[in-house]
C-alpha cells in the first residue's frame, strides 16, 4: 500500500488564499418577504438608540475610574 500525501501548511494557505469571498450581492433577492419582515423586527429589537449608547458608555468609563 502506497503512503498517503501529506497536505502541507503552505498548500493550505496557497488553497484558502485563492478562494474568493463570497459575493454579497443580491443576496437578500430570494429571500421571502415575510421572512424579511421578521428580520426587520429583529433589527429593532437589537438596536440601540444612540443616546443610551452614550449613557452606557458614560456609566462605564465612570465605573472604571471608580475601580483605580
């Protein structure tokens, strides 16, 4: 039985280099539109207002003072 080849690290590197990124466009256009709907609900509930993010933000870098 002959030996297996051995995948060296450089031709893994060379192989994932010379992949492409998967492309980004149109990739929402099949995508049903209540499915888009419910992603849409989703966003909301994850976003958050820019102005508790500031009050977030303020809160921690006070509780890091507090800590030296």
């Amino acid at each position: 039985m002959a030996p297996r080849p051995v995948m060296t690290f450089d031709f893994i590197k060379l192989t994932l280099l010379q992949r492409k990124p998967p492309s980004r466009k149109g990739s929402m256009a099949l995508v049903p539109k209540d499915l888009l709907e419910q992603i849409a609900e989703l966003e909301k509930l994850f976003t958050v207002p820019t102005e508790k993010l500031k009050t977030i933000v303020e809160r921690f870098a006070s509780e890091l003072e507090k800590g030296n």
